[in-house]
C-alpha cells in the first residue's frame, strides 16, 4: 500500500511540475529547453484529465473552418484542431515562443498536416488578421496574459461573423495540478471579463476535473 500511494504521489508531483512549467513559459521565464517544454506538455498523463480528444469533439469544427489555437505551445490541441477542420481548413498556431513555433512546423511535416500554419504573436497582440477566423481556442492561456482588457477586442476584430471564442481554464481553487490560485481567472470573472468586447457565454462543459470549458459568441 505504501508503495502504491509513493507511486500516485510521485506522479502528482509530476504533473504538477508539468503545469509549473507551463506557467514559467507563458510567463516568459521558458526551462531550460524547447525539448523540455515539449516533454511536459506531451506528457501522456496529461490525456487522462485534459481528455483532449472529447474537448475537441465538443467543438463540432467544421471541414473547411479556420481555428487559431493561442497559446499553442508544442501543437498539443494544434495537431487535433487541424484534423478535425480537414486539409480544406487551416490552423493557425499562435504563440510568443519562436521555438515552440518551430517544433510545430517539424510536427506538422512529420504529420503530413499542411494545414497549419504558425505566427508569433506579441505579448498583448495575437497578430491575427481581421475577420480570419472561425474560432479562438485558448487553454492554459488568459491567466497569464495581462491587460486582458486590450487582448479581448483584438480577438473579438480576428472573429468572423457568427465566430466563437472558447477558453478552457483551470477553476479558481487549490488543485493538485494548475498555477496558484492567485494567478487563475474564475469561471464567473472570465464571463464578466469579456462582456464589454461583446462576448456572451453560449455552452459551459463540466466534464474536464480541474477546468472550466466555456465557449462565447458575440
């Protein structure tokens, strides 16, 4: 018994450091390499809770959509956005790491995924066109980016008519995995937040155990 519960602590741990990782790059303090970086976030125990497969499917993407993935990291939701809108769609990876951007364009091509396409994007500016995508997808993201007030317009212009912004994020309280709680948005304060770039809440998933899944519209 002893050796069982050193086991499912010690894998804790482990996640645990994964998500403090996420946090150190995000906040632009990256570990000690890209290979790194990529080995925590691809971790195959994160697909037991961020159950990214089902995530996706609750999406209902269309074949010839165009999503832009913020905060893409090492293409973790990329790879399976980009399949899900089919080879007449695209993807845009958006992130401020030029050397996570480079490791999805490698992944796209071992992939034979030719619909995605990276762009480095600024701290407070996604760099997205006007009107050029169907769908915003952010995990693990907004929390660390600040003046959110400014951010949210810029994604409300890069919407298409009809165009919708989902965001999964960690629920405001002591998790075993995630940032400090100081650091997170509230479910409740993320629908407050983007109201005045004219986002109203239409879908709220409960199914993910340490986030929130909520999806708006304008």
């Amino acid at each position: 018994m002893r050796q069982k519960l050193l086991g499912i602590g010690l894998v804790s741990l482990g996640l645990a450091a994964g998500l403090a990782a996420q946090v150190e790059h995000q906040q632009r303090h990256p570990p000690a390499s890209t290979s790194e970086y990529v080995r925590v976030l691809e971790d195959p125990g994160r697909n037991a809770w961020q159950k990214p497969e089902e995530v996706v499917a609750k999406l209902g993407l269309k074949p010839g959509e165009t999503v832009a993935d913020i905060g893409a990291g090492s293409g973790y939701f990329t790879v399976r956005l980009a399949r899900a809108v089919g080879p007449s769609g695209k993807v845009y990876a958006v992130d401020i790491d030029p050397g996570m951007l480079q490791y999805i364009r490698q992944r796209a091509k071992k992939d034979h995924l030719k619909n995605i396409q990276t762009i480095l994007a600024g701290a407070h500016d996604p760099k997205l066109a006007p009107a050029s995508v169907d769908l915003i997808f952010i995990c693990d993201t907004l929390h660390h980016i600040s003046e959110r007030e400014k951010y949210y317009p810029l994604l409300a212009r890069a919407l298409k008519p009809g165009g919708r912004l989902v965001d999964v994020d960690f629920h405001k309280r002591a998790l075993p995995l995630g940032p400090p709680v100081g650091m997170k948005i509230s479910r409740k304060a993320l629908i407050e937040e983007v109201k005045p770039a004219g986002f109203h809440l239409v879908r709220d998933y409960e199914f993910l155990p340490y986030q929130y899944f909520v999806i708006f519209t304008r």
